[in-house]
C-alpha cells in the first residue's frame, strides 16, 4: 500500500531554499539514554532542510527517547531492510530506499514558538504510539532499526521549524539542537 511521502524527508529539494541552522528556542534532552555513540558528521542525505540533522551512531535496538514533551503529528513503522541486504554490514546505502524510512515527528509547542523533533531509521513495527499520543519527555518512542537510506545503524535526528510542516515561505529550516546543561 502507498502512503503520502513525508515533505520533510521526500520532497524535491531543488525547488526550495534554505537558511542555514540556527540554534533551538527550545531545550532538549539526547534522545538516547546510552553514553556508547558517536556523532557522524558529512551525510550526503544532510542537505537543504536536513543540514541541522545529526547523525547519533548507535547500535541495533537502542532504544529511542523522545527528546522534549511533545505531540505525535507522524508516524510510520512498517518498513525494514531484508536482511540479505544487511550483511557485512552493508544494508541500503541508497536513495532508493528513502522512502521505505521509519519514523516519528512530535510537535513541541511553546508560548514562544514551535519546534518538531524528528526520529528516523527505526526498527519495524517498534512504536506503541500513534498520531495524536502525547508523549512525556524521555519517554520510549521505539527503537533504532534498518529502513531507509543509511549505510550503517545510526539514528538520524532533526529538529525543524513550522516552516516545514506548513510548507511555505519554500523555506525549510533545521535548527541546531540547543541541549539541557548547554548555557
Ligand atoms: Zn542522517
């Protein structure tokens, strides 16, 4: 069954511009509870609305926190990567497989402004939320997994502005993530 493509992930990329990342109003958690990652840094998939994204390398099955308090606006957990197409290491390191990409947008609104964090990569069928759930900060959201674009496991993490969800302006905007204890 086909589904509407997410615009933040899917769209054309060509027919919008972007402003550069600037930092979050809002103040975030890591959305992991793990001190084992590394941060990857040079994804060609980080462009245009991406360019705030960071790549949080982790291993299969960690589990995925929500980063802020939030509403669940979408989700998608059907897919995943056969795994013949996983060995070595090696799973999908191809555009083609974007849109077959597992994920969760929350809203996190303010008196001051609205912010949505967006969780990509996610294991098949590893939410118990739908859209409409209100989630806690630091709540379980699913778990890292294979679908999408990426060549190794990592969660691929954005926080966007309203600009993305409502579409206009062609302006889409990443924020750089201003995080808890960070002055
Ligand atoms: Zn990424």
């Amino acid at each position: 069954m086909s589904r509407p493509l997410s615009r933040f992930t899917c769209h054309n990329l060509k027919d919008y511009s972007f402003v550069k990342p600037y930092l979050s109003q809002l103040t975030y958690c890591l959305p992991f509870n793990s001190q084992n990652y590394s941060i990857e840094t040079g994804s060609p998939a980080h462009v245009g609305p991406h360019s705030g994204a960071i790549d949080f390398l982790l291993p299969p099955n960690t589990p995925v926190l929500a980063a802020l308090e939030g509403l669940v606006i979408e989700v998608i957990d059907q897919y995943s990567i056969p795994f013949f197409l996983r060995i070595k290491g090696s799973y999908w390191p191809t555009r083609l497989f974007r849109s077959r990409m597992n994920y969760i947008t929350l809203h996190h609104h303010s008196q001051q402004t609205d912010e949505f964090t967006f969780y990509a990569h996610l294991k098949k069928h590893s939410t118990q939320f739908k859209v409409g759930d209100q989630v806690k900060s630091g709540e379980l959201l699913g778990y890292t997994g294979w679908s999408g674009w990426m060549d190794k496991p990592h969660l691929h993490f954005v926080i966007y502005t309203e600009k993305v969800k409502q579409f206009t302006n062609q302006t889409h905007e990443s924020l750089t993530p201003r995080w808890q204890n960070q002055s």
